[in-house]
C-alpha cells in the first residue's frame, strides 16, 4: 500500500490536522537505541484557525518497502513505539506523543541502515472518508553514525 501526505521538514516536531487543515511536527531524527525518543505534536485547527479541542486522531507509521531505497513506496509498519495511536487533541488544539525509536544493529556509519519513518495522523470518527492524512517524517539513524 501506497501512502502519501504532507511533509513538515521543520526539526521542531508538529503535524497540523485541522478538520480541513491539518500539521504534524517531529523531532526530525532520532539515533536507534530502544531509547531514543522524538515528540511528534499535531495540531487541528478550524476553518478560521482557531484550535479544535477534543478532536480524536489515529497516528500510523510507515517505512518504505525497500529500506535502502527511501523513496520506495511506504508500507504500514510499526518501527519502534508511539505512546498512543489514538490521541486527542487538548484545549489548545494540540495531541503530543512520544516516539520511542527501536534497538537496531552497531552501524559501519552505512548510510543503508538508516531507516525514514513517516508517522501520519488521520482524523476519525463519525465521517472522515475523505480526510487525507497528513505526516511528518523521522529519520533513524543507527548506533555509531555520526550525525551532521
């Protein structure tokens, strides 16, 4: 399966979902330890911008099909763990959710073992069939890389 979605390359971490207008941001890159942790915030908003309180979501996590390619087609797949699928967005409009990055193999500073995660948010409830989902993406490194 194919997923597709907007982009947020900013390092700060916020994926904005609004009803209609939607972001995600992420921590940008997160070393693969086990313990390595990025917060990825969404944010949903209103037609006229102003926060959506108690707004349901469902956080996804894709990789592509070829982990050395990655502008392969993403597939479904849990890497790591999300401290929740299904947040809700508090009074500011906001969910916040850890990611914890998986325990991967010492690296050769390859740059083929470096996985991108997309996580992606997607309203639900009682009718989001034609919500697109957006997502932010995370790049995990594996242990021994230097990072630039």
């Amino acid at each position: 399966m194919q997923h597709g979605g907007d982009h947020d390359p900013r390092a700060d971490g916020t994926l904005d979902l609004r009803p209609r207008h939607q972001r995600v941001d992420h921590a940008g890159r997160a070393a693969q330890d086990g313990q390595s942790t990025a917060r990825v915030t969404v944010l949903v908003t209103n037609e006229t911008g102003q926060p959506v309180a108690g707004f349901p979501l469902r956080l996804d996590m894709w990789v592509p099909s070829n982990s050395h390619v990655p502008t392969s087609p993403l597939v479904l797949k849990d890497v790591g763990e999300l401290a929740t699928k299904f947040p809700v967005t508090g009074g500011d409009g906001r969910a916040h959710v850890t990611y914890t990055a998986p325990l991967g193999a010492e690296s050769g500073n390859s740059g083929q073992d470096e996985i991108y995660l997309t996580i992606s948010a997607t309203p639900v409830g009682s009718d989001y069939s034609a919500a697109l989902p957006r997502s932010a993406r995370i790049r995990l490194v594996p242990l021994g890389t230097i990072i630039q």
